[in-house]
C-alpha cells in the first residue's frame, strides 16, 4: 500500500508540472472572455472529459497508433502548435473573439487538448506506466485532469475581481502566451523531424 502510494506521488508531480492548470488558467479566462458563466461551466466539463478520454486513450493505445501510423511525438507537437498559433493570431487580429465563434468546440479543441493534455503530458504518461506502474499513472492522471477543473472553475471569481477592462486586457495577454507556446511546440518539433528525415 505504502509502495503504491509513493509510487502515486512520483507519478503526480511530473504530471502536474506538464499539465500546468495553473499557467492554462490565463489562457482559459482569455478564450472565454465575455462568455456567459453557464457556458464557461459546458466549457469547463467538455475540457475535463476531453482531456481524460485523450490521456487514458493514449496510455493504452499511444504506442500502438503512433506505430501503425507512423506518427512521432514531434510530429504531434508541431501539428499542435501551428493549430494553437492560428488560433491565438486569429485572437489578436480580430476585434471579437474567435473562441466566442466556437464556444461550442472550445472546452475540446484547444483547452482539453493540446493545453490540459498536451504532447508533454502524453509522452510523460508513457515514461511513467513503465516506471511507476499503469494504475499509479492513471490516478495521477485523473486526479491533475480534476484539479485543472477546480482551478478553472475559480475563473468566475477572477473575472469579477478583474472587471471587463481588466478581463480583456488578460485576454490579449492570453493570446500572446499561446502563440508563445505555439512557437515553443513547434521550434522543439522541427529539429527532431528534420533530424529523421535526413537520416
């Protein structure tokens, strides 16, 4: 019991530090921006649902898909980042929001994945079943899907704290921090790709 604790926690930490709910949070509160609080709730519920069906799915199944398919892990990261890049562009150049156009896909695409789970915390999900064990993985996968819930839920209050000027300004700052990890997924992507290719 004692082992498989302690096997829990060495399989959190990593985990949390991937998922990062805390850094999503700006993000979160900038695509949902001037949306009603009803449909910040969908959005938050069909984040957390999107993101455990993903991480759970590929524990089982990454290696084997990404096999038969031939897909790496950098070519997952580069997909992601130009798609979150168009995203946060669209942001920044529009005068109204793009996610507000879709609030009905947004709790899936961006925030579920690749922001709650994204490449970094697939591929530590696949370390850790090896090294930790597969039902350590999964709570910890579960219980740091859960917290990003939580902290995304205290959303409502921050947005009333910052009043709309303040909410708006957090937005633009948003966009910038995507388009940001945008750039990061993609510039740790490509080195990888081009080394196997020229191999």
């Amino acid at each position: 019991m004692v082992e498989h604790l302690a096997n829990f926690v060495k399989a959190f930490v990593p985990i949390f530090f991937t998922v990062d709910a805390l850094g999503v949070l700006p993000i979160f509160m900038g695509l949902t921006e001037g949306i009603e609080r009803a449909d910040r709730q969908r959005i938050v519920k069909q984040s957390l649902i999107t993101a455990l069906l993903v991480a759970v799915g590929f524990v089982f199944l990454g290696k084997t898909v990404f096999g038969l398919m031939g897909i790496t892990v950098s070519d997952f990261m580069v997909a992601g980042g130009v798609m979150l890049f168009l995203i946060a562009a669209l942001d920044l150049v529009s005068g109204e929001k793009s996610a507000r156009r879709g609030v009905q896909t947004i709790g899936a695409v961006p925030l579920g994945t690749p922001l709650i789970v994204g490449p970094a915390t697939l591929t530590m999900s696949l370390i850790l079943v090896d090294v930790y064990g597969l039902a350590e993985t999964l709570a910890a996968i579960v219980v740091n899907i859960a917290i990003a819930g939580l902290v995304f839920l205290s959303a409502d209050f921050l947005m009333r704290l910052l009043g709309q000027a303040g909410s708006r300004a957090v937005s633009k700052v948003a966009s910038l921090i995507l388009a940001a990890i945008a750039v990061m997924m993609i510039r740790k992507g490509l080195p990888e790709i081009m080394a196997f290719v020229s191999k």
